[in-house]
C-alpha cells in the first residue's frame, strides 16, 4: 500500500524536551542498553519485558515500604504474577506531586463556572472523606459504590477510597437503575457515594427517586455519602445519610494504607450491551506502572501540563484522568454536553481552563467537521499543543481537520485501548511522525501483533490485534469468577495463552496501527473481510450524511444481504444521485465487493450511553433476534429505536 503523508514532524527542541527521550538517555547512562530509535526500544521492551518493568519502576521511582521478590512471577496468561512482596497504594503516586505552583484539579460544567482544587486542598479533602469511611467501618477490601458525574467530589471519593484499601467502582447517573443494579448487585457495595441530582443538554435530572430504588436493592450499603447537587431531595433508606459539606469540613490527617502490587483498585465494567456486565478487577500496582508508561512516557505528561480529556463518568477515560494526576499533571474535567447549544463549548472550556493536551472520542471531531466548526475563531487555543483521540477509528478527514483548524505544530495521538485492561495498546509517541490515518506505534511493553485466520502474523494485511505477552495492567480477575472460566473466555478462549483483544487492526511497514473497528462487527465480503470503520470513513465523508451503521447479514442457504443504515442532515431525503455518490464511494475507497444490498433512510442509529453504535446487536435482531435479548436497553443513549430494526427484520424475511 501507499505510504500516507505525513502532517506532521517533531522538532528537534521537543524530542529532546520529551520525558520518553529522558527515559532512553537513563537507560544508558544506567542500564548500558542504548536505543538508536524508538523501534528498537519497543523491541527490547517487549524481548526483555522483566527488564523493560523494572526500568518503568526504577525510573519513576515507585514508592514500595518493601522491595519486591521479583518483577515477574508466573508469567502465564492469564494469572501472570507482578512484583510481589512489593507494599504500595496509588493514592501515594499522586500525591507525591503536590505544588504550590499548580493547581491539581480545574473543573467547570453546563451552569459551572471555572474553579479549581489545589493539592493541598485535594489532600485535606481525600483524608477528611477517608476518616469518614473509616468511621462508619469501611476497611480494606470492602467495595465503595459511586454514583455520580465527572466532579471534583467523585475523583476526591475515589482517592479517598483507594487511600484506605477499599475497592472503588463508579457508574454515571445517565444509566438507568436497571443497569447500575446489574453492577453493583455483583459486587455488594457496603457505601454508596451519590448525587441526588445532575444537569446535562440544559436540563436538571432529579436522581432521588433512582437512588431510592438503588439503595432498596443493595441492602449491603449501610452508609451514604451525597454530594452537592442543586436537586435537594434525599433518597428515602434505612443507610445512614451524611452531606459532604459536613464530611470536609471535618479536619483529617491523611493516613495511606500499604498494600500488596496486587491488591484491587477499582472494579470496572464491560458495557453490558449483552448479558450480565463483566465486573473487571484491576490492581493498584498494575495501573501505577500501566499509567506512568503511557501517560508520562507515550503522551509526555508531568508537572506544568493541563490535561483535559472529556469523558463522562461511565467511560474508561475517566480513569484515565486520574493517570495524569499520577504524573503530577494538573487535569481538567468538564460536566455536561460536548454540544451544549453548539459544538464549541468544549473549545471554549479548554481556552479557560489553559488545558495543552485536549482529548476527546473520535466522533467529536467528526461532528465539529460536519458542523463547521473553527475552534480558534471562538478560543485562544494557543496552549494546546498536542490533541488526542479514542473510542473509534479517526478518519482520515478529521486529520486533515485537525491540522486545518488547530495548526501544523499540533502532535496528533489517537490511541487504542480498552476497559478491559485499563490501558492502551497503541498511540503516540514524541519520538515519530505522524501519518495520515494512523496511529504512530505499538506502546512500549505490549507485544501485540496482527493474526490471520489461522493464527498467522501478517505485517500490511488487516487481522485480528492480539497480545503475546502479559502486561501489569490486564484484569487481576472478574469479580465472582471464582475458577476465572468467564476472565479466561473472554481473552484467551481463541488463541490459548494470547489476549484477543476484539479489534481488527493493521500493522504498517512503519510500525504504525490502523484500527478498523471491533472484530465481531466486521465485514466479510465473498471472502475479503474489512472492519465497519473503512466503510463508515467512505459513507461519512458525503456531506449530506451525519451518520451511519451497516452489518453484513449471512443466512444459511440464501444469498447474505448488507443493508447500510444513514442519517442525513435534517430536510435531505435519501435520492438516486446520492445512492449513486455513496455507492461510488465504497467502490473507490475499498472495492464493489462492498456495495451494500440496501442503502436505508433512518431517524437513528442506536447507540451505547458512550457512543459506541450496536453493530452486532443490529445484527442479531436483523437476523431474527427478539430484541429484549440482544441489548439491555438501561444501557443504551435511545433504545427506543430498535424496535424499528425489529420491524425492518420482518420486512426483510417476508421477502
């Protein structure tokens, strides 16, 4: 294939500025292993992942109150063992960072104006929340539930929790009752840290009566703790009710308790778009070092920047967040609507809050292209030197876009990842180019590799992204999986001993990544497979459509059919010419195998609450799923729609 063009170089001044430069010069001068690139780093990383750890410890300097065995016990996977005998606690990471220069935490929300958190008085408040739980008899090991949006309050309870021990596991209050149960009831919570209300799209949304029911359900909450909410009704329970203003008020020494590298941090969650959501388990060792490689190293985070990367509570980057406090970056969060009145606010929040690495899901940059938006016309966006992605495949169009708009000295990181290990596997590098369409690398640490259809590696060919080797960060566990049959069908029932991560992905010449979307969801044509995005990026690039979904139906015996849904801008109806456009599209960017069967006019794509679309569960009901088996709607941004699928599935058997 040809080679993209590249749109943009590091500078000399930056690469030798970079903490990752930093990292390769101390490794010389203190290991005696030098590196003429960033390639063959990544190879030494991953041919000698013991030593690569141990320099990722050495050099970040991880506090432990005693030294560890070794770096690597049992290497299997799953069940790889991390440095044990190690006693630690990440609430100690990144508190190490306090300054009177720099402010820990900025936030602002829909009705918010900017305010800010020092780090002193981050501490005060984590350690006056922290005697309040160990008050009502929270200890070490018992699960802290929260529900509640991105707020100062809800990172203080984390760090709070994590301080003493305690697990902590978050679900935001745009998921219905239904699905926070599902979560939390695996997992018997003993508190529950919550908002009675939140405000997102210009309304206030009374969370009371959800939390009634909540609390009704989980009799293993004995203690309650409310955040500020402008809604004031209290949820009606048996726990013991207390206000955060009377908690933080409270002066308090903050005492970290020591814990094993292994001990569990948080409990996050699969999506739950089928089935019981998978209560993961990840370890407070394992995000420490996870964090500070690709935080520190692969997005050049330390003290002095701003880190703002919007992310709803419910989302794995919320998380993500809490590792750039972990690098002594300052983060700032944002409540509400990426697209409150327009799609600027967010341009806006980032000038007020002088963020310099903004960050955001791949389709808001695809919906400020399609808007017209100018972020600089509207914010001096001056400090923002490097933009950041996720959540699904950039196109190719919101590159250009983001160097049109935002200037040609912007590093451009989209990276990939998942819940699943609470980290990334590819993105960006200071070191590198960077290329139109792809990510810039495989992060150091991870071996990750392209397989075929017969568990080949393939260089330049699209395949299946698998992980040949452990990394700190992958799941401790599932909650309740007490013979880990469930953890290990997840990843490993594929390829035995390989993660299977789910997405399909290229790996350049280059050394670049190209995601094509997840691999359950791809296209496979007369014998050539490609993942959705690829028809999604020559489908959206028309002007006229805002949206699209598309799966490719076989049934047993009968030709297969791949109908392609779309969403046009209001007052376009879908015509001849624009069949034709779109469908000359497809042939030009992939090939003819891909026309779909049908080009269909829809009011909506159904959509996860954190804009993934339902592919698969779209499939299923068009292949004569009923849908209250294929998708748990309380998980959902508007499940109302499927029943629409539902009725086009009827309409394509009776034909």
């Amino acid at each position: 294939m040809a080679t993209p063009e590249i749109l943009w170089q590091p500078s000399t001044e930056r690469i030798e500025s970079s903490r990752i430069n930093h990292y390769i010069s101390w490794l010389a001068a203190e290991r005696g292993v030098q590196f003429a690139d960033y390639e063959s780093l990544r190879r030494w990383s991953v041919n000698d992942i013991e030593a690569f750890w141990q320099s990722i410890w050495d050099f970040f300097q991880v506090q432990s109150e005693q030294p560890h065995s070794s770096v690597l016990g049992q290497r299997s996977m799953p069940g790889a063992e991390w440095f044990a005998g190690s006693q630690l606690n990440y609430v100690n990471q990144v508190m190490r960072h306090q300054t009177a220069d720099a402010p820990a935490i900025r936030f602002a929300g829909e009705n918010v104006a900017l305010g800010e958190l020092s780090w002193a008085e981050l501490e005060q408040q984590v350690a006056s929340v922290a005697a309040w739980l160990k008050s009502v008899g929270v200890t070490s090991g018992d699960r802290v539930a929260c529900y509640a949006p991105n707020i100062p309050e809800t990172i203080v309870g984390f760090l709070a929790v994590a301080s003493i021990g305690a697990i902590w596991s978050l679900c935001a209050p745009d998921l219905g009752p239904t699905s926070v149960l599902d979560r939390f009831k695996q997992i018997e919570p003993v508190a529950l840290l919550a908002v009675t209300s939140n405000r997102f799209g210009g309304r206030t949304l009374d969370r009371s009566e959800v939390l009634t029911e909540l609390l009704a359900a989980l009799p293993s909450v004995t203690n309650v703790l409310l955040f500020p909410s402008s809604h004031d009704s209290l949820p009606a329970s048996t726990a013991k009710i207390e206000r955060w203003a009377d908690i933080i008020t409270q002066p308090a020494a903050l005492e970290v308790v020591s814990v094993p590298f292994e001990h569990p941090l948080w409990i996050v969650y699969s999506s739950g778009t089928t089935g019981l959501p998978k209560p993961i388990v990840h370890s407070h060792g394992g995000i420490i070092v996870e964090f500070l490689k690709s935080y520190a190293l692969h997005l050049n985070l330390g003290p002095g920047e701003v880190y703002g990367w919007y992310t709803s509570s419910g989302w794995i980057m919320w998380n993500a967040q809490i590792g750039a406090l972990s690098t002594g970056a300052t983060i700032a969060i944002y409540d509400g609507s990426p697209a409150q009145d327009d799609w600027t606010c967010l341009w806006r929040h980032a000038s007020e809050a002088e963020v310099t690495v903004f960050g955001h899901g791949a389709a808001f940059y695809a919906n400020c292209l399609k808007a017209g938006v100018k972020p600089r016309e509207v914010a001096d966006l001056s400090k923002i030197h490097s933009i950041g992605s996720t959540g699904s495949p950039l196109s190719d169009e919101c590159y250009s876009w983001i160097y049109a708009e935002l200037g040609p000295d912007i590093w451009l990181t989209p990276l990939s990842g998942g819940t699943d290990f609470s980290g990334a596997f590819v993105g960006g590098c200071l070191l590198l180019p960077v290329y139109r369409g792809e990510m810039q690398c495989s992060f150091l640490g991870c071996d990750i590799q392209a397989y075929d259809e017969h568990g080949n590696s393939v260089t330049d060919e699209v395949g299946e992204l698998v992980c040949l080797q452990p990394t700190p960060s992958m799941p401790l566990s599932f909650w309740n999986d007490s013979d880990g049959q469930r953890y290990h069908d997840s990843y490993f029932d594929t390829y035995p001993g390989v993660w299977r991560h789910g997405d399909w992905i290229r790996i350049t010449p280059r050394g670049g990544i190209i995601i094509y979307g997840r691999s359950d969801a791809t296209i496979n044509r007369f014998g050539v497979r490609v993942g959705t995005a690829e028809i999604y990026r020559a489908v959206e690039c028309q002007n006229e459509v805002l949206d699209s979904l598309v799966v490719d139906l076989e049934y047993l015996g009968r030709d297969s059919k791949m109908p392609l849904f779309v969403i046009l801008r209001e007052g376009i109806s879908l015509d001849q010419e624009l069949i034709e456009r779109i469908n000359q599209s497809i042939r030009k960017s992939l090939s003819g195998r891909f026309i779909p069967s049908a080009i269909v006019q829809v009011a909506q794509i159904p959509m996860t609450l954190s804009g993934k679309k339902l592919e698969v569960p779209v499939k299923k009901i068009l292949l004569g799923q009923p849908v209250e088996q294929v998708a748990n709607p309380d998980t959902l941004a508007n499940p109302d729609c499927l029943h629409w699928y539902a009725q086009y599935a009827a309409q394509l058997e009776a034909e």
